[in-house]
C-alpha cells in the first residue's frame, strides 16, 4: 500500500519546530515564513499552547457533543468580545468545514439557493464550498450542481443585478484572498455588497479561514471594511495547529436542533488550543505587531529597491513580480532555506509567518528575495 500522492511535496521530512525554525531529519535548519497554509499563528511549539494542551490531554481529551463543554462557551464569550455585535458559535474541524455550514445555513434561513463568490476565491474542497471555489480543475461533477455564479472585485453592475434577482440565499467573500493570491476589494465595493445583502434579504458570509485570528492586522479582515456580515467563518490560525473551525452566527438567525452537527467539533483539545492562541495574542500583543510589520515589510521593499507590486496586509502580505516566481520560491528554500507560499496566481509570492514575526526576520527575507531576483 502507498498514500493516495495528491500533493506535490519537497523532499523535506520536518521533525521539530519552535518559533519560526524548522529542523529536518537530516539536521537542516529553516525558517518558517509560511505557516503550513498560515495555520501557526502563535509560533511552533509555544510554551502556553503546549502547557494547555498538555495540561487538558492529562484531563479529558474528547466526549461528543451530547454533554457541555465549559471551554465552548468560554471561547464563544473571548470571541464576541472582539465584535460590534453578538455572534453565536458553532465548533466544527476545518475551514471547509466552516464555510460548508456557513453555506448549509444561509439557504436554511432564506429559503434560496444560489450562491454569489467572487473571482480568484478559495473556500475548501467540500461539496457546496469547492463549487464556490474558483477553480474548474477542482470541482467534480457532482459537486457542479449546485448553483454559483462568479464576477470579479468591484463588478457593481452584476453584483446589482444578480441579487435584485433575489434567488441568492448567501453572498461569501475573502476580503483578502488567499489562494487567490491576496487580492482584496476596494472599500466602496465591500460597502456595495454589504447594501446589497441588506436591500434583497441576501446573508452575508466573511471567509475568515486564512485572513482571521489577526493576521490581518485586524482580529477578522473583515473589520478593515464596511461589512455587517450575517457568519463569520474561521479555522487555520484559529487553532496553531490543531483542527478546529468555527462559525459565528449572528444573534438575529435563531438555532434550530439539528440542523447542524459535528462529531469532533468543539471538543476539549481544538478549544484549549483556540484559547491559547487568544492568550497569546492578547499577551504578547501579536496583532499590533502584525500591523507593525506590514509597515516595515513595505519599508524594507522600497530601501532595497524590490521590484514588485506589494499586495495583502498584516502578516497576509506578498509580492507580486509580474513574472512566475516557481524558480525564486525553490532557490529560496532549496538555498536559503527559508519557507515561503504560493497562489494560483504564479506571479505571487505570498509570506505568511506566525504573528511573532519579527522586524530582523522580515529583513533577511526581503534580502534574500532581493539577492535571487
């Protein structure tokens, strides 16, 4: 038997990690400007997170669903206290996860069944979420059934006259794209869908997956624009690591019993986890410095003469050189050593570090980036 090889992988076997340093089975050190998809959040192997999850472990690991969990509920308060208004919360183990509910309940609470994304998304690879994912390659035919349009960021005209149509149960957005290769709307075009949504009952979901926990300089993206969003998904640096997602449903969509479930989600590990990596970045202040290094990233390129358009924000920042950057990306790793990301954009280099990245750290990057290109 072998592994079913749907990835492309480097000939790399990690077996240790602290901060941003990785170490392979032959003793070759990296640096982690990558973050496994910008899940590590808070650093490798942080002394909180490992006591926590320690510490839990030793306790009770998992029960279902069918008894309470004081951490759900801890983590549903830390989480509403970073939000204008109020916002429930279901667990669930993964950003497909997370958007596929956010989708399921969309179409629950309006009755519709068309789905608005936009050009260049990525939401997952799951039935509804890889149909709203702009990439053919991907979808299956069975999971082309289900009904998705596409227009691109700041297409006022179709936006209008789409929803006018009033057969779309949800509108979903990164406001800033991920695999798409960190495009971002303008901020009168998020005001736009948001009016939208409201003046045709349509429901807003923020793709939060990659953008949130702070990488943006903000705890959710979304927050840097003018959007009153009816879910909020998440996973990746939610959890450092650890499988955990979420949906906050805000306060005015009433639960009903079982119209959503989840073996895993939620359980004692994945909220000790979330709940370290909110102490974290509250104690060390990390968001703060995920805008602060935005700012020294966009220094650094101008001081060292990098040609490159910047795109992102925060610590979900790249450089889009106008030329694929496959050959740059493998010099980087292969001789620097150093680990950076990709888009289906090839022109782009995407640089996604945990939120302790620091000023020295981002320098030798965009040094190296400038000697190799």
């Amino acid at each position: 038997m072998s592994l079913y090889q749907v990835y492309a992988q480097y000939p790399i076997e990690l077996v240790s990690a602290k901060g941003m340093e990785l170490t392979d089975s032959n003793g070759v050190k990296y640096t982690d400007y990558y973050g496994g998809h910008a899940v590590i959040s808070i650093g490798h192997s942080h002394p909180h997170y490992v006591k926590s999850l320690t510490e839990q472990l030793e306790q009770i690991g998992f029960y279902s669903n069918v008894v309470l969990n004081r951490f759900q509920e801890e983590l549903a308060e830390r989480l509403n206290a970073k939000l204008n208004e109020d916002y429930a919360l279901f667990l669930c183990n993964s950003g497909a996860e997370a958007n596929e509910n956010a989708l399921k309940l969309a179409s629950f609470k309006t009755g519709r069944k068309k789905v608005l994304a936009f050009k260049g998304s990525f939401h997952g690879r799951t039935s509804a979420v890889v149909a709203a994912t702009d990439n053919p390659s991907i979808v299956a035919p069975l999971n082309a059934g289900h009904e998705v349009d596409f227009i691109p960021f700041g297409d006022h005209k179709q936006l209008e006259q789409l929803l006018a149509t009033e057969q779309y149960c949800t509108v979903i957005v990164e406001t800033i794209q991920g695999v798409g290769g960190l495009d971002q709307p303008s901020l009168d075009f998020a005001s736009e869908i948001n009016e939208q949504c409201k003046n045709t009952g349509t429901l807003l979901i923020a793709d939060e997956v990659q953008s949130g926990f702070g990488r943006s300089g903000s705890f959710f993206s979304f927050q840097r624009f003018d959007l009153e969003p009816d879910f909020i998904t998440m996973a990746k640096g939610m959890g450092n690591g650890f499988p955990v997602g979420g949906v906050l449903i805000h306060e005015k969509h009433e639960a009903v019993k079982s119209e959503l479930g989840t073996t895993f989600g939620g359980n004692y590990l994945a909220c000790r986890a979330a709940l370290a990596v909110l102490d974290v970045l509250e104690d060390e202040d990390l968001i703060a410095n995920a805008r602060d290094l935005e700012s020294h990233f966009r220094a650094e390129v101008d001081r060292l003469g990098i040609e490159a358009k910047i795109k992102g924000a925060g610590l979900m920042i790249g450089l889009d050189f106008g030329k694929p950057t496959a050959a740059l990306r493998k010099t980087l790793l292969e001789e620097s050593h150093l680990f950076v990301g990709s888009s289906s954009n090839p022109n782009v280099v995407r640089i996604l570090p945990p939120l302790n990245c620091t000023k020295e750290a981002l320098s030798t990057l965009l040094s190296e980036i400038k000697r190799l290109s």
